[in-house]
C-alpha cells in the first residue's frame, strides 16, 4: 500500500516516514495541498492519504473538499491528523470528506491500528468494484449469447436441409455433419455462458493470465 504523508512540517513528515517505512509501507510525501493534489494527479497515486488539518495555502480541510469534489471519491481513504478535538470539528471534517482522525501528537499504536482500518476498507472496495465489473462482463455476455443463439439455430437447419438428400458416400456429407456439430457445441457454450453463477479461473497463455473456466463456473 502506498501512503501519502501530507504536512508543512519537516519533522512530522520525518517522524511519519521512518515509523511507515517500518511497517512496510511505500511512502509519498507533499508539504502542501497543491503539492498533494499534483501527486492525486499522476496515474499510480497512492490511496490512503494522511493528511495535516493546519497547513498555508490550501488547508488539509480543503485538500479532502477537493478530493471529493473532484475525484472519485471511493478510490480513497482519508486519516486527518488533527490537534482538534471538538465535536464540531469532527463533524465538519467527516462532511468534508475524511474517513477518520488521529489525533496529533499520535500514538504509535493507535495510528497502526487506524492505518490498517484504512488498508482493509480500501481492499474491500477494490474487490467490490472488480465484482461489479465481472458481473458487467458476465451481463454483457450473457446478452450477446442471447443474440447468437438465433443464428446459430438458423445454421443447424440449413446444415441439416443440406444433408436429407446427400447420399453417405458423397464427401460432402463429412463436412455437413462436422459444421452440425460446431454449431451444436457453440450452443451449449453459449448456454454455460448464460448460466454463469461462480466465478472460477484457470492459467492462460502458460500461467501469464487467467481466465475464466467456463464448464466449472457454469451451473
């Protein structure tokens, strides 16, 4: 998990670099919120951002209002570390799009335990959003089997018509029947791909990928 460290601090930065590093985290840093967004920008952002409530400039208040604003907001965790402790200003950084709190000076401890809250959450919405695009493959699939089924009906006929007059020595009867039974095989394959209810996979192009088992994950 790559973590981004945004504070005007030095120090803090420091102290929040060593003891993540210790942890096994990759480490980003900005000293500023432009700075911060100009890394949101690039293609491998990191994902869990600890952001500095005070900071010149753009504050880590309005750093989380842009990132909702701006951003898909789910592709995101926010832990604000904050010297404040009123309600009111947990309740106006919760609106402003943070996910959680740390208060600073932070214990060790408490901030691992928060991280890790993070990591788990961002995990959960990476395999919710890969199931909701499996399911869209699998729907659109499913829709384009439907389609073919028709066609591929017309063609067993035809092929079939072909064959009622062709005597069982004439070499075309051969390749008729091999053409009915392609069709016939393509049937059912777009039948198990309609029945898909479990996702199973298996190695491809000698272990590099993977796709779908469609006899296993077929009912």
């Amino acid at each position: 998990m790559k973590i981004l460290i945004v504070d005007d601090d030095k120090t803090s930065r420091m102290m929040l670099r060593a003891i993540l590093e210790k942890w096994q985290f990759e480490v980003v840093e900005a000293d500023n919120g432009y700075a911060a967004w100009n890394i949101l920008s690039e293609e491998d952002y990191p994902r869990l951002l600890i952001i500095d409530w005070m900071m010149p400039g753009m504050t880590g208040l309005e750093l989380c209002r842009k990132i909702s604003c701006e951003h898909n907001r789910q592709q995101f965790y926010v832990l604000m570390l904050t010297a404040r402790g009123e309600r009111q200003d947990l309740i106006e950084g919760l609106n402003a799009g943070a996910d959680d709190f740390s208060s600073k000076p932070w214990n060790n401890e408490e901030l691992h335990a928060r991280i890790n809250v993070g990591c788990r959450m961002l995990q959960l919405q990476e395999q919710a959003a890969q199931e909701q695009k499996l399911q869209g493959v699998l729907e659109m699939a499913g829709a384009v089997c439907h389609e073919l089924n028709q066609p591929l009906q017309v063609a067993l006929g035809y092929a079939d018509m072909l064959m009622v007059d062709i005597k069982d020595d004439d070499p075309r009867k051969d390749a008729l029947e091999k053409i009915s039974e392609s069709i016939i095989k393509m049937g059912e394959l777009t039948r198990k791909i309609m029945n898909v209810t479990d996702i199973k996979t298996i190695s491809y192009l000698e272990g590099y990928s993977k796709i779908i088992d469609i006899h296993k994950s077929s009912k």
